[in-house]
C-alpha cells in the first residue's frame, strides 16, 4: 500500500516541486490550492486535487475528512503582503496572513497527527522563512513565519514520542511568483547580499522538503533547515 502525502499550496512554485519529486515514487499525492490554473498534472492518476482557500481555519476539520488518513503533511502554502508597512496594515489582511501562513498550518497539524499518533508514524514539514528569523518589511508574514518556526520546536516535543517527526525549512527568496509582489530595489539588494547574487531555485527548496519528509533520520526532529545561501550565516 503506497503512502499517502498532502501538499498545501502544491500548484505551484516550491509545492509544485515538492509534487514532482513525490511522483517519482508510488506515493498518493494529495494537493490543497485556491485554484489549479496552469497546474500540469490534473489528469494524473497519483494526483487529487482540492480547491480549498486555507484562510477559511473553521472548515479545515471538513478538508482534513475529505483527505482522509495521511503519513506525511506539507504545510507548504503560505504568502505575503509586501504593499502593506507595519503601521498601514489593514485588520482584515492581518487576519487573512496569519490564518493562512500560521493558524492553518498548526490546525492541519492538530488534525492529521491524530491519525499518524494511531498507526505510530507520520512525518511533518513546514515551509517557514528567513522572514521568521531575521525580520521583514512585510511585518505580519515575518510574525507568522517566526510563529511556524516556533509550532515547529512544540509540535516535535509534543508528537515526537509517538513516532512522528516535525521538521521545517527557512529559504530567503526564491524564484516563485511571490517576487512579483516585490520590488525591484528590494530584489536587487537581496541577490547583493548572497554569495551567488541570485534567489533560490524552487527546486532547490524542495529537495530539502523532500528529505525531511522520507530518509530524513528519526532523530533529526524539531530543526529548521535554513536555505539562505550565506544572506544569514549561523
């Protein structure tokens, strides 16, 4: 019986890559996005796609029934604001980006650990930020990443004993449609600050993602797997 993986946001960018490596084995692969627009494998047997705006939390107890029993959770899906300054921020995105980057993440977390507690393996990864770490123009994504990184730390103390791991990977920017939000003075400086003046590959983010989810030890839990390129060296 093959395993079964859900990748949130895995229409596109990071989470397209991590789909891709999935398919490489006989893995069930469960998708989660807003929409499928340009998605390249909707007709792929190995594939369910789900529309499902993750900012709605209160329903994701109805998503995680569709989905069904999973070994492995990527809470990949996540966004910013940057046309927003820290004292300029409308309530309503604050909400919108902290359900989405934060709150759905560690419900989806709440809900799938159960059924991973009962068969005594499962395998967690969440796609945090360098903006969790460091600080970010876009205040409020760098309060939700900082949080995931956080939920990270809690989620492998607390389920790590019944057989599951919970591990996260912090990228400064990549090469996804998030940067055409960014301008162009900011992207200019970011490549300036990193050994090879360029963003990452999404690819290059998925590997990561990948490994933690399959031959990543047992005993490599709790860690954030920083993917900066020197831009923040520790």
């Amino acid at each position: 019986m093959s395993k079964r993986v859900l990748v949130t946001g895995g229409n596109k960018g990071i989470g397209l890559k991590v789909v891709e490596r999935f398919l490489e084995l006989d893995y069930e692969i469960i998708t989660v996005a807003r929409n499928y627009d340009g998605f390249p494998y909707k007709d792929n047997k190995n594939i369910t796609t789900i529309e499902y705006d993750l900012s709605d939390v209160d329903g994701l107890a109805s998503l995680a029934k569709e989905v069904g029993d999973i070994d492995i959770l990527i809470n990949n899906a996540g966004y910013m604001q940057p046309k927003y300054t820290y004292n300029n921020y409308p309530k309503e995105a604050k909400e919108h980006i902290m359900n989405v980057d934060l709150y759905a993440p560690v419900e989806l977390i709440n809900l799938f650990s159960e059924g991973m507690k009962k068969r005594g393996f499962g395998r967690i990864v969440n796609t945090a930020s360098i903006a969790g770490q460091i600080g970010h123009p876009d205040v409020w994504y760098g309060i939700a990443k900082a949080g995931l990184i956080n939920a990270t730390k809690i989620y492998a103390k607390l389920l790590g004993s019944e057989g599951i791991t919970v591990n996260c990977v912090a990228p400064s920017a990549a090469e996804t449609d998030m940067q055409k939000d960014n301008d162009e003075a900011r992207k200019a400086a970011f490549k300036a600050a990193v050994v090879t003046n360029r963003f990452a590959e999404p690819k290059e983010v998925a590997e990561a993602i990948f490994w933690l989810a399959t031959d990543c030890p047992e005993y490599i839990n709790g860690i954030t797997i920083d993917i900066n390129n020197c831009f923040y060296p520790r």
